[in-house]
C-alpha cells in the first residue's frame, strides 16, 4: 500500500483542526439548518446581503434562532458578513444546490446521525449496534431495508442511487462488450441496474439475486417498465454460501455489492460466483476503492461510509482498497484480465474470469 495522509500542518494549524472535529456533529447540524430553512436559498436569491432580521422574517423562524445559525455558519465559512449584512459563500452555494453534498448530507442525517453514539460499542462487537436506534430486530441494515421509514429509505437510496445511476451509463458498453444474453445481477436490491440492461438490449435476459424483500421492490419497478418478461428474480440469502447461485450466465454482475461484507464473506460470495461460472463467462465487479479516487473529497466520503457500514449497516464491512479485492478474487480462484477506472464520478471496474 502506497503512503497516504501527511502531518505538515504547524501545531497551531493542527490544534485548530482538533477543536473542529470536537464540534462536527454540532455544526453539521447547523450547516442542515442554514439550508433546510431556507435561509442559504434566500442569500443565494440576494446576493447583495441581507439583514438578521429579513433573514429570520423570511425564513419564519425567530431572530434569535436565524442568528445562532449564520454565526455558526461563518466558522463553517457556508457564510460571511458584511457591515450587518450576510451573504452565502461558495462552500454555502455546494452545500445548497451541489446534488452529491445534498445525497450525502440527507444520508448521513436520516440513516446514520442517531445510531453513531454507538460507534464504539459497533467497533467492540463487530455487530451494527447502531441500527437498535431505528430498528430493534435484524442483524443488518438490509433485512431491515423493506420495512423501515419512509425518510430512512429515502435517504438510504438517495445516498446508493445517487453514486450508482451516474456510473450506469458509462458501465453498459463495459458489461455488453462481449454481448451477453444472459446476466445474472447479484444483489440487484430494486432492480434499477437490470431495467437498464433490459433497456440497453432487446435481447438480454436478467435475473435478480437478492433477499425476498428487496425483490419484492424490484418486481414492482420491473412491471413498472414492462420487462417482467425479460427479468426476472431468484430469491435467495447470499450470505449462505450452501445455496448455489443459478448457473448458465454469460455475466454475473456485482455492484457497490461486495462493500456491503466482510472479507471472509466477500470470499464465499466470489467462491459462489466462480462456482456458477463456465470458462467463458465473466465476473464483473464495479466498487468505489478509495486508493483509487481522483479527487480528496471522493476518499474522504469512503472512508466516512466505511464508518456506516461498521456501526450502522453490519458491523464487519467497509470500503476497500484495490489491492485487497483483487487478492480476495485470486483466493476464490478468479483472474481479474481488466481494470477499468474512472467509471463514473468514483467507480473502478474489475472484469474477472474463472481460473482454468
């Protein structure tokens, strides 16, 4: 592994980080508050500045309440002032109308905020014991997935849909190159990807792997596009490595999929897929690896979601680097042939075929 991270910053440079991160839950809230209530909108609408007053008068909330948020928001830089006037900044305009900070800002509220006091315990255990804030039954957040709220699916596939429906485009032509009739997609949650497939060929034939719930919610947006005759669903529990994948595919898709488990895991799920493999299919692998991202705000945000998956999703997952899927697909008895990167806003994908 390459070096990564540095310690250049002065001592009082350092210490100035360190009082942030002691404060970040709090001012991420209030970052939520500037633009939830409107109040970046309407300095974005008058950019020659406005008064505490016309601020807390537009926005319906109290002078008091609009004050201690764009205080808050000059530490943030989200907002300057100016002779009692205050405007939005450029950090304040993307925190507002930039589509990838509103996905992660709305995941990180609904879906994590609460359950992370628990962050710690989850690291002790192994177990996400931050789901018992939101939902006292499952081991994962996925068995869960069908039945939580409203706001918590929301964000949940706001945060997936979002990294996943930017790469689709630009990952067809890859998985089609060798034009394939038959694609199995494993972990097809909703089903989005396979309506892609079936909309990018006439011809091709998907099926779903996933748990019963999640297909239930696929079945509903495959009849929606009416490709119920050229996709389909195989209802299975992938962590139980005894049941066989169906075989006879020419690809089997993984996509932000493998993320979701621990190595030892990962290994069954890969073993699974050689298993139902001829020595002309292809495994295909599309994940966001953070050592290979091109800009510091896309590794910075994996690592964050490597902290979802600890304490809120499993427990025993994250996102990883390069060299360890592939490491992990050479002990499945898999040969990754291709490495394409730069699928996407932050996707590699790996193209694998079975070790003769």
């Amino acid at each position: 592994m390459r070096t990564y991270g540095n310690d250049n910053k002065s001592a009082l440079e350092a210490k100035t980080e360190a009082t942030k991160i002691a404060f970040m839950p709090i001012m991420f809230q209030a970052a939520k508050g500037l633009r939830d209530f409107g109040i970046l909108q309407y300095l974005r609408k008058n950019k020659d500045g406005k008064s505490v007053t016309e601020i807390a008068e537009n926005c319906n909330i109290s002078q008091y309440g609009a004050l201690v948020l764009l205080e808050a928001g000059l530490s943030l830089e989200m907002i300057k002032v100016d002779t009692d006037k205050y405007f939005i900044t450029k950090t304040g305009y993307f925190v507002l109308v930039d589509q990838m900070t509103r996905a992660n800002m709305d995941f990180t509220h609904d879906v994590n905020y609460l359950g992370f006091y628990h962050l710690n315990e989850a690291i002790k255990t192994g177990k996400p014991a931050g789901l018992k804030n939101v939902f006292d039954k499952p081991n994962t957040v996925y068995e869960a997935l069908a039945e939580m709220s409203p706001k918590f699916r929301e964000s949940w596939f706001g945060f997936d849909h979002f990294y996943s429906d930017d790469s689709f485009p630009a990952a067809l032509p890859i998985v089609f190159k060798n034009n394939p009739k038959r694609i199995m997609d494993v972990g097809g949650n909703t089903g989005k990807f396979s309506i892609k497939c079936a909309q990018y060929s006439d011809s091709v034939k998907v099926t779903i792997l996933d748990l019963p719930g999640q297909l239930r919610d696929a079945k509903k947006n495959i009849e929606e596009h009416g490709f119920q005759d050229r996709i389909d669903g195989f209802p299975i529990n992938l962590l139980d490595f005894s049941k066989p994948y169906p075989t006879g595919y020419d690809v089997i898709w993984m996509s932000q999929f493998l993320d979701c488990f621990s190595e030892q895991e990962i290994l069954g799920l890969m073993t699974n897929a050689r298993n139902a493999m001829d020595e002309n299919a292809e495994l295909l692998i599309m994940e966001t690896f953070w050592d290979l991202q091109r800009f510091e705000a896309s590794t910075y945000s994996l690592h964050a979601t490597s902290l979802y998956f600890t304490c809120i999703a499993n427990g025993n997952s994250r996102m990883y680097h390069s060299e360890d899927m592939i490491k992990l697909a050479d002990m499945a008895g898999l040969e990754v042939t291709e490495i394409i990167e730069n699928v996407g806003i932050s996707h590699t994908i790996l193209r694998c075929r079975k070790k003769m």
